[in-house]
C-alpha cells in the first residue's frame, strides 16, 4: 500500500484480503442476527481468541469495549463484531497514538 496526497493504491493482494475480512465480519454479523452464533464473547475466550496483550490492548485504545451486566465478579461480554473487526483492521496507528 502506498499513500499519495489523498490517494490510497493497493495492490491486488491487499485488496483481495480486505474484501474477504469484510465478508467474514459481515457472514458472522449475519449467523448472530440469525442466533446461529452468539454475538457475544467472553473475555476469556477473547483472550483465547487474540491473547491477554492483544486483547487488553484493544480495550485500552476504545476498540473494543466491555460489557458487564452486573456488578463484583459477573462475567464479561464483549462484542463479536467489534472484536473480530479490530482484528481484522490494521490498528498499529492507535497504537502508536496511544504511546505518545
């Protein structure tokens, strides 16, 4: 990928791998719509999923957020869609951002 002024190229491999990360997202949108597939995660999985770094990480930037429905030590949920589409998207810039 090279960035001219407001101009983005891609090459054809790249462009190819972003169409079939936004058709996997949008495949997994729709089966939890459906309730084929939660549309939740437990952090753990998260964790499991991504790992503790990667996935704290994420939480820290505002990527992702928790979700916890009660208080002291209930579990807690996080969005499918959001966790798989900061997987999904180069984030290195937010994490950049969040170092200064």
């Amino acid at each position: 990928m090279t960035i001219k002024g407001n101009i983005i190229e891609l090459e054809v491999l790249e462009l190819r791998n972003m169409m079939l990360e936004v058709a996997t997202i949008a495949a997994q949108k729709a089966m939890a719509s459906a309730g084929v597939l939660s549309p939740y995660v437990s952090k753990s999985q998260a964790y499991k999923m991504y790992s503790r770094r990667v996935v704290d990480r994420w939480i820290k930037e505002g990527l992702i957020k928790e979700i916890k429905d009660g208080e002291s030590n209930m579990k807690i949920r996080i969005s499918r869609i959001e966790l798989e589409t900061a997987a999904a998207t180069s984030n290195r810039v937010s994490w950049y951002q969040s170092r200064q």
